[in-house]
C-alpha cells in the first residue's frame, strides 16, 4: 500500500524530470493535507473503538489486566496517564494491544468513530499512471462527476462503509416489494429493529412475523421481535397491526 510520504518522493520525481508537464499532481498534495487535517480531528475517521474497558471506582487503586501480551502500556505507563486526569481508582481491562492514545481516548470519551471515503473528482484530466497511484491509497474512491464515471462505484463503496441491510417487505397475499426495501443497519436488523424504523406504534400491536430467508429454518419462519435473523434479502410479512 502506498503511503504519503512516498506520493511526495513521486510527486517531486515526476516534476524534475518532466517540468514541461506539470498537470494535475498539485491533487497529491490536496489529499496530503486533507488526511493530515483528520489527524487533528477528534473524530477518529475508519477505526474501530478501542477494545479495552475503563471503570472509575471509589477505593482500591489502578488496577489493570489484560488478556494479551502488550507492547505499548505497562502499569506504570497506565498509571501516569490516569494520574494526568486526576483518576487514582480505576479498572482497566485490554483486550488487544492498544497504545497510549487509545486508553486516552477511553478516558475522555468523547472520540467519535465513524467510516469515512475520500471521494477525489476529475480523474478525466489526469493519466493513467496517476489513477493507479490513487487507486492504491487506503478509503480513496477516485470519480469525475462530470463524464459521471464510477458513480456506481462510489454508491457500493459508501453502501459498504456504511454496513447497510435492505430489508424487502411481502404484503399478505401478495409478491415480495423489491422496489422500495427498508434500510438498516447491518448491526440491528432484528423483527425488532424493523418495526421501529417503520414506526414506533408498531410494536404495540404486533404479534408475529413471517421471514424468509438463509438464516429461516422454514420458509416462511413465524418469529417473534427478538430474534436477530434478519439477513440481506429477507421478505417480512407483519400480520394483524
């Protein structure tokens, strides 16, 4: 994969040794400063919530354990830095082997996680030389919305990001809607999660779902609200609301 420190050894390179043909390049520098920009954020854009668990307590000190070996924190690491918040009686449980700025951002709790794609326009006026350099950066969905090239692409790419579920809805008696299926996320896809998102009524006069689908042991499958067997393409038919 390449890194940004190597798109500017390329940039100057390909500046040097062809001045005549100095186009579109200056776009390697715009995605530099944009990445560096959400260094500074508090958003912690494409990342994954550290795996590790901060409790404040009354009495009994730092305690820290961990499950796996660490490289970066130690007791005495844990303890400068709870000291620096003025926390002296805590647990601290890892799970994976976080660095300092994760149990910081723990600490404080105000980091926010979320998936991000850098969308990069007009890659009609650069070579294709350049557009395989981009296509090797990390969360890059390179696009020209003016000759609308891989629109498509950029629709799957924040569909992925954004870990969606197209629930289909079947109407008693009749065939399966495939043309206006309900959205969710891939986290909460439950009979449940369904019936609030249509409306938040609905689950007070609901009584059973049918389902279809992989996860159905029969076709349809009577369930409940609970059950967390909604998968993609699955038909629900909710009776009597």
């Amino acid at each position: 994969m390449t890194s940004f420190s190597e798109l500017i050894a390329v940039e100057t390179h390909y500046q040097e040794d062809d001045e005549d043909e100095k186009t579109d390049f200056w776009i390697f520098l715009e995605l530099l400063r944009v990445q560096r920009m959400g260094k500074v954020e508090e958003d912690r854009l494409n990342k994954e919530p550290p795996n590790l668990t901060f409790r404040k307590k009354d009495k009994g000190g730092i305690n820290f354990t961990s499950t796996v070996a660490n490289t970066h924190l130690d007791l005495d690491t844990v303890k400068a830095i709870c000291s620096e918040y003025r926390i002296h009686n805590a647990d601290i449980t890892l799970r994976f082997d976080a660095t300092a700025d994760d149990l910081i951002d723990v600490i404080e709790g105000s980091r926010i996680y979320m998936p991000c794609i850098y969308v990069v326009n007009k890659i009609d006026q650069i070579t294709l030389e350049e557009l395989e350099i981009l296509d090797k950066l990390p969360h890059y969905c390179p696009i020209s919305a003016h000759l609308e090239w891989n629109l498509d692409g950029l629709l799957e790419k924040i569909w992925e990001y954004l870990d969606l579920t197209r629930i289909y809805t079947k109407p008693k008696g009749m065939n399966p809607d495939y043309e206006d299926p309900v959205i969710l996320s891939s986290k909460k896809r439950t009979v449940e999660d369904f019936c609030e998102r249509i409306h938040k009524d609905m689950l007070k006069q609901f009584k059973y779902a049918l389902v279809w689908g992989s996860s159905a042991k029969h076709k349809p499958q009577r369930v409940g609200k609970v059950g967390n067997i909604l998968v993609l393409s699955v038909f629900l038919s909710i009776q009597e609301l």
